[in-house]
C-alpha cells in the first residue's frame, strides 16, 4: 500500500487500545483486525514535585476567598505586590530545582 505525503499533512495513525479498556473492547478490537496491546513490566514514579504540580493543577487547597480579594484589589490599584518577597521565593524555588542560587 502506498499513501502519499503532502507537506504540512501528517497520515491518520491507526486506533490504539489502551491496556484499561475493558477485556470486552479487547475481544471487539481483535475481532476488528486490530493489534492487540501487550501487557509490560513498565512502571512509572511519581515525584513529590510532579504530585505538587497535579495537585495544584486540581484546585486542591486553593482559597477562592482570598482570590477574589486579591481580584478586588488588583481591579482597583490597591494591590502592592512585596517585590523582595517575590524574589526570595523566585531564588528559594531556584535553588530547590537543583540552580546555582
């Protein structure tokens, strides 16, 4: 079989079966024609970093009180941001990423 290639044009890969579908999607896919997945022995490991950022991607823990006063002030100039108090979490947060701080 032979598909062209235009540039700027990627060809459709074909459907994949991801292990946690159900055993009757697999036994439907295979009866499609379709490559089964084979289970491996891959693992993966989370950071406490990479938890951190999934949490905080959640909304875990986050004030909306203090949000929409932060909002408040912002909208009427009243907010004063603490520039040395900004860069000493900047340089902390540098430093715990493995940086030369």
């Amino acid at each position: 079989m032979t598909t062209p290639i235009k540039p700027g044009i990627q060809p459709q890969q074909p459907p994949v079966q991801l292990r946690t579908q159900s055993q009757a999607a697999g036994a439907s896919a295979k009866a499609d024609g379709a490559a089964s997945v084979r289970p491996t022995d891959d693992s993966v490991k989370l950071t406490d970093s990479a938890k951190a950022l999934d949490a905080a991607s959640r909304a875990d823990g986050i004030d909306s009180k203090r949000v929409e006063e932060l909002r408040a002030k912002i909208a009427d100039g009243s907010y004063k941001p603490d520039a040395q108090a900004i860069a000493s979490k900047f340089l902390a947060m540098e430093a715990q990423m493995g940086g030369n701080a």
